[in-house]
C-alpha cells in the first residue's frame, strides 16, 4: 500500500512539473519528450513518468511521438478558437448553477479568493511575481464556478482552463496598454457576488474574449514573421 502511494505521488509530481513546463513555454510547441530524458531529469523510474504523461495526454498537452516518445502538442487558430468557444459555453453553465447554488461558504471563498488575487494584480508583468499571480488568478477562476454542483462539468471546465492558459501563458508576453484587467475582474467578482446570473455570464464572456482577442492577434503575427 505504501509502495502504491509513493509511485501515485511521484506521478503527480512529474506531471505537475512537466505541466507547468510546457504552460510556461519551457518547453515549446512540437518539441521532442523522451521517456529517458525524463527519467534522468527528475530521478524517478520509467512507470511513474508514463503514468504522469498519460494524464497531459488526456489533457491535449502531450501527443504520442514514435514508441518511446511524446511531442508537445502543436497549438493552431483552429484549435484556439475551438477550446475558447467551449469554455466559453461550459463556464457560463457552470458559474450559473454556482450562483444559483453556491452557500455562503462559496461566498466566503470567493471574497478571498478575489482578495489574494487583487493583491497581486499590479504584479501581473513582473518575472519574480508572475507564479504567484498565475496560481491566485487560476484559483479566482476556480472558485467562481466551483459551487455548480457538478464533478463533470468541472472536470471539463478544468481542462478548457488548463489548454487555454497553454495558449495565453506561451503567446501573452507582454501587458495590454488598452485593457484594465483588474476592472475585469472586479465586474465579474461583483456580478457573481451579487447573484446576477445573466451579468455575470455575460462578463465572464467578455472577460474570455478580450484575451482570445489578443492571443490570436500574437499568433497571427507569429505566423506572419
């Protein structure tokens, strides 16, 4: 039994190292993941690091590359506009059903959650600050929806959140002069807060478009040069 956890952990900390590699752009669209390389970089046997890729398979951040290899997954406009239609669809179900659902427990969540991330906002930009910002924000996110009532749909939204940070985290290097985030998410804080479904669905809408808008704006001129 002892033995069966120890390999579950190590599992789980290849995937979230791995994980957070290719979120961060470390490691790169396309690039080769060898099960050997692997296992000499973080000091763990071969079935651990299977199990762990598997699971970034099922999350579209790995694909299978001969027998013993894996490529990070290629990103795409198609792809992008894809997971971004999604999301959009599932959040919005989900963060109805959390308004209409969610206790004051939720409420006492979500006012810290938004509290930690306003707390980190004007950080946003700077290197040394940007994993506190990214996990606080990831939590924000979270926390909106996760009173729905539903495992499923919040493993799905998971998901959606996971593959569209991919695309933001690796394309968005740089403020937007013309967008005000922090306002952002205050709106979305306060409609939600305020049970107003329909406000708040239709800011969250915006909040994900605004950020699609400018991750295919970066892609296209990526592709452009």
């Amino acid at each position: 039994m002892q033995e069966a956890s120890v390999i579950t952990n190590r599992t789980t900390d290849v995937a979230q190292a791995l994980r957070l590699e290719i979120l961060t752009g470390r490691r790169l669209p396309g690039e080769r993941v060898q099960l050997e390389g692997l296992r000499q970089e973080y000091g763990v046997s071969l079935s651990p690091i299977r199990e762990g890729l598997s699971r970034l398979v099922a999350e579209g951040l790995l694909i299978p590359s001969g027998q013993r290899g894996y490529r990070v997954a290629p990103v795409s406009i198609e792809e992008f506009l894809d997971i971004k239609t999604q999301r959009i669809d599932l959040e919005q179900k989900a963060l109805r059903e959390s308004i209409r659902l969610g206790g004051e427990d939720w409420e006492i969540a979500l006012m810290t959650a938004f509290q930690r991330l306003k707390n980190f906002e004007a950080k946003r930009w700077q290197a040394d600050e940007l994993p506190a910002w990214e996990e606080r924000h990831h939590v924000f996110h979270h926390t909106l929806i996760h009173a729905c009532g539903s495992p499923i749909l919040m493993r799905f939204c998971e998901l959606l959140h996971s593959m569209s940070d991919r695309y933001r985290r690796v394309l968005m290097k740089t403020s937007e002069p013309d967008r005000d985030v922090t306002q952002e998410h205050q709106a979305l804080f306060d409609a939600a807060l305020g049970r107003n479904a329909q406000l708040a669905e239709e800011v969250l809408r915006a909040h994900i478009e605004r950020t699609g808008a400018t991750v295919l704006r970066m892609m296209r001129e990526r592709l452009a040069s």
